[in-house]
C-alpha cells in the first residue's frame, strides 16, 4: 500500500492515477473539501484528513508500505511544508514503512531566506536523511501543468506575462514523469538514499516559452514584461495593509529573481537511472491542448 499526500493537487493526482494504472494499491489522503471522486473511481481508498493534525497523518500511516509526501502548503509553510512531513517521517518510522519519497524543490540548498517554503523543506530532507528510513528525494523544477493555463489564455489572446528576467533559465518538468519518477524510486535501487534534480529534457529561458507557445497555436505573441522591481513595490504596499501576506509571497519573489534549471549532468543521472526519457515541454502542452 502507497500512501499518498497531496492526492487532489496536480503532482498527487498523476501519481494516484499511474499507481492505479499499474494495479497498485494507494491510500489517498485528501481533505473533505476537495474534488476526490476521480481517484475514489479509479479504486484509491480515500483517507479523508487534514495534515494539521497530527492524529490524522498516524491513522493514515498505518499499514502502509510506502509513503510519497507530494503535499503542497498554500500560505502554510510552517504547518504543511515542515510540521506535516516531521510527523510523517515520525509516523514512517513507527510504521516500518520501507521507502519515503520527498518531493522537495529545486535550489533548495541555495539558502533563501525569504521563503519560508524553501526553508522548511530543506530542514524535511536533512530529518529525513537522518531518519534511518530508506528515502528518494526528488528536487523538481516548475512542473509543466503550471502553464497550461497560461496556455489557455495565450490561445484565446496571444498575450504571455514574463516577470523578471527574460533571459533567466529553468528546466520545466513534464508532471507526468515526475509522478513516474515519484512510483519508481520505491524499487529502484540506485534511487535509495539519494537526492535528484528532476527537470525537462532542454535548459530554456523565460522567453523561450511564448515563443513554445507561438509555435503551437501560430500566433505571434504579445509580450508583457514588467520588472521585478514593479513586483517588489507591490508587495511592499501589500506588506503595509497586510504583513502575513506579504511574507507568504516570498517563495514566489524566489521563484521569480532567480534561475532554476537542472545541467546536462544531472538530467543524464536521471534518464539513466530510472531508464527513461524526459518529456520536452512543448511535447507535454502538445498533448494536453493540442495545436491551432
Ligand atoms: N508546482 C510546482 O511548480 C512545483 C515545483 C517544485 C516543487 N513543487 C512541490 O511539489 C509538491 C506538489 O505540488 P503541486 O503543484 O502538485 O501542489 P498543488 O497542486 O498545490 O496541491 C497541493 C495539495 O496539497 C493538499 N493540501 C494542502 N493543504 C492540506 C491539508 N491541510 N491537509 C491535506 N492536504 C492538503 C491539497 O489539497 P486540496 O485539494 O484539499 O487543496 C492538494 O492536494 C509540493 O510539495 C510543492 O512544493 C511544486
């Protein structure tokens, strides 16, 4: 038995459904709010809890073999990103679970203090490492479903919003193999105890990605590109009506200043050892949206 955090978000919800596609059996923890009836009709058991409470993650943990943290925190870091996986490793432990797999972030190690997100699951994967559990640790760049939307609204008006740096870098991960990688470190033996960086096939830049969307719907695109310095004078002027706020948009202040993109080296490493092939971006809009 798999258990499964995040089961509704967009990670969780392809790892739910490769899991069920191969027969295997998965407890899906989702909370009552949410949209669970997909993976209850594919044949997931549905843990309905909150992973603020720590009586829940104990319930859930037992019995199982497996355990793949893929939950997500909103404005939370403290109580989802950290408090929640501490208790799941804990709950692991006493569980005998035989492999953890901690989808983590990409630069995780760069120390940025300004995201409580970035902190926290870098304090995840030292406990975890210390854990004596057998673990994977995934450290994924943005994953290719976030821009599907932004797909969507470049098909209907050709305009594409690029904040910050046009020329930074990242390596966009197709979602779908990243749940594949997710499944296959449990019994992969060169996945255990090790860290991976986890990024599409081609290093691209921030602009290259409406030109993608160019390509695909045949529409020359319209460039909206305002500075982060504009960002920056925005959140300060929310900072003052409300501070909380302010604080929880420094993971996305992060994700905006600095590059995030996986070597050559480290996408080898990946494609090797888990014998597969990382999908191109454009490969992944292809296939969800279609072209024209
Ligand atoms: N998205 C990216 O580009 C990216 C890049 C690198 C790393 N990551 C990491 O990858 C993981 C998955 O990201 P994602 O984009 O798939 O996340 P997501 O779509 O935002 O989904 C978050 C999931 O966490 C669940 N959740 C939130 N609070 C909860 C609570 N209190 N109790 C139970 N469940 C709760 C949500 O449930 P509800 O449906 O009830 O809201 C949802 O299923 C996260 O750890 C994220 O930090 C993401």
């Amino acid at each position: 038995m798999f258990l499964v955090t995040g089961a509704t978000g967009s990670l969780g919800r392809r790892i739910v459904r490769q899991l069920r596609d191969q027969g295997k059996s998965v407890r899906a923890f989702v909370r009552l709010t949410s949209n669970y009836e997909e993976l209850e009709d594919r044949g997931a058991e549905i843990f309905i809890g909150d992973l603020k409470q720590d009586k829940d993650i104990a319930k859930a943990c037992q019995g199982v073999k497996y355990i793949i943290s893929s939950h997500g925190s909103g404005s939370n870091a403290q109580a989802l990103d950290y408090r929640a996986n501490i208790e799941l490793i804990d709950c692991a432990k006493e569980n005998q679970v035989e492999h953890f797999v901690f989808i983590s972030v990409l630069g995780v190690d760069r120390g940025y203090q300004d995201s409580a997100t970035f902190k926290a699951k870098r304090e995840v994967e030292k406990y975890l490492m210390k854990s004596g559990l057998n673990y994977t640790i995934l450290r994924p760049s943005g994953f290719a479903n976030n821009l599907l939307p932004l797909a969507e609204r470049f098909r209907e008006t050709g305009i594409y919003l690029l904040i910050g740096d046009p020329q930074h870098r990242s390596s966009i991960v197709s979602t779908d193999d990243l749940a594949t990688i997710a499944i296959a470190s449990v019994e992969t033996s060169a996945a255990k105890n090790r860290i991976f960086a986890v990024g599409g096939p081609n290093i691209l830049t921030r602009e290259d990605i409406p030109r993608i969307f160019a390509r695909l719907f045949n529409k020359e695109p319209i460039i909206i590109n305002p500075p982060l310095a504009l960002f920056d004078g925005l959140r300060s002027g929310l900072g003052l009506i409300n501070p909380q706020l302010q604080k929880s948009l420094g993971t996305l202040r992060t994700l905006l200043a600095h590059e995030f993109f996986c070597t050559a080296e480290e996408i080898a490493l990946l494609e090797f050892t888990f014998n597969m092939q990382m999908e191109s971006l454009e490969s992944f809009l292809l296939r969800y949206l279609g072209s024209n």
